[in-house]
C-alpha cells in the first residue's frame, strides 16, 4: 500500500483535533465492549439462577429451598425469597407504622422493592450503550468535516487540485465517519439484546415473586390463574 494513504498516513499528518477524535472513538469503542462483555456475563448468570426456582419449590421447606439458590450476594431471586421471609417475619414482629397495612400490602412493597434494586442492577450500563451509539456516528462526522477542511487547506496551498490529489486527503477523512459508525453499531446492537435479555430476566422475577405472595399468605404456590384474583401482586404497591 502507498505509505502516502492509509490510517497512518492519516494520523500522522492530523493534527491534534484529528487525533483526539481518534482517541475519544477508541475510548467509546472499548467502553462499550465492555459494557456488552459484562453485562452478557451476568445475564447468562442471570437465566442459570431463574432455572433454580424450579428446585425451590420442590424443596422440603422454605430453608431448603432458599440453600438451592446460589448464594451469590448478586443473585437477585435469592435477595426476593429472603426478603419476603424479611418482610413477613417483621410485620409479625412488634407494633409499628407499617402495621397500618395488612400483610398482603406489606410483603408486596418488599418484594416490589427487592426487584426494583434487582432492575436497577440490570440496567447499569446501558446508558453507555445508548450513550455511544446515539453519539459515535457524529463524533466521526466531526471527524470527518475536520479533516476534510484541513485536506482542502492543503490542496489550496499547493495550488493544484487534480484527482490525485484530492482523494487521498478526502478518503482518508472519509475514513473518521466508518470508524464512527463501527463504533456505533456493536453498540446500538448490544443495547437492543441487552434489553431484550432484561426484560426476560424481569419477568421470571415478577413470576417468582408472584409466587413467593403467595405462598406467604396461604402458604401454597399459586397453581391456576383462577388463585391469582386473589393472591396477584398489586401493581401499585
């Protein structure tokens, strides 16, 4: 390849607008894989640990079951059965504000705010994903446009403006708005799967704490939908 093009032509002849481009690009490209690695890691821990609730309620009793689940301080169906067991063993214990609610309000605040703290975990990291792939397309644009003018400046300089001239240059800044975009698109892509792979995550939560409510005011697990009308969480709560 002619050493007069290329992307170390390009970096070699940017100045430092050019280069630090180069640089906030590669920062947002490595940011993201992270995020995506990461967060792909525990969503796969994530859909092994909802698998557990099947072996939770075959259990003997409440305390074998809560041992089935893996004790990883993260594992956000565990935090749901201890806390119900929490919030119910607490209502029991002495006269208090919350006495004012019945038992059935009460355990549902808890579990309501054991999977809110669950989602909230979930959904670190994804304002970097959203972040890069709304902003790396400009960010090379930006790019782009500034190598561009200064490739112009050059050419005006040198007082000729033949093709050959002029592509070189011109490609090279060109080259800014696809490293934008290679940045961008692993981004918006791992942001759409991540969603989707929450959002499965959340509903095994809303399932299994909708069983847990149960089986803490009748001390059954809810087995029909015709049960639901009168153990179902209140979405309010």
């Amino acid at each position: 390849m002619n050493p007069d093009f290329g992307l170390a032509h390009l970096w070699s002849q940017g100045d430092i607008v050019t280069k630090g481009v180069a640089i906030l690009l590669l920062a947002m490209s490595l940011a993201s894989w992270m995020v995506i690695i990461i967060k792909a890691l525990d969503l796969r821990r994530f859909t092994s640990q909802a698998r557990q609730t099947e072996s939770f309620w075959h259990s003997a009793d409440f305390a074998d079951g809560v041992n089935k689940l893996d004790a990883d301080a993260g594992n956000p169906f565990r935090a749901l059965a201890t806390e119900g067991r929490e919030a119910t063993a607490h209502h029991h214990a002495q006269p208090q504000l919350h006495d004012s609610l019945d038992i059935s309000d009460w355990l549902t605040r808890s579990l309501r705010n054991s999977i809110d703290e669950s989602t909230a975990r979930l959904q670190a990291g994804l304002a970097v994903l959203a972040s890069v792939g709304s902003t790396a397309p400009f960010v090379g644009l930006f790019g782009t446009v500034w190598g561009i003018y200064h490739a112009l400046l050059s050419i005006s300089a040198a007082g000729q403006a033949t093709i050959d001239r002029v592509a070189g240059p011109v490609g090279e800044a060109l080259i800014m708005t696809a490293l934008g975009l290679a940045v961008a698109i692993p981004a918006v892509l791992g942001y759409n799967a991540l969603v989707r792979g929450n959002k499965a995550v959340i509903m095994k939560l809303n399932r299994f704490a909708h069983d847990l409510h149960a089986y803490f005011l009748t001390g059954a697990r809810v087995t029909s939908t015709g049960a639901t009308n009168v153990v179902s969480m209140k979405k309010g709560a």
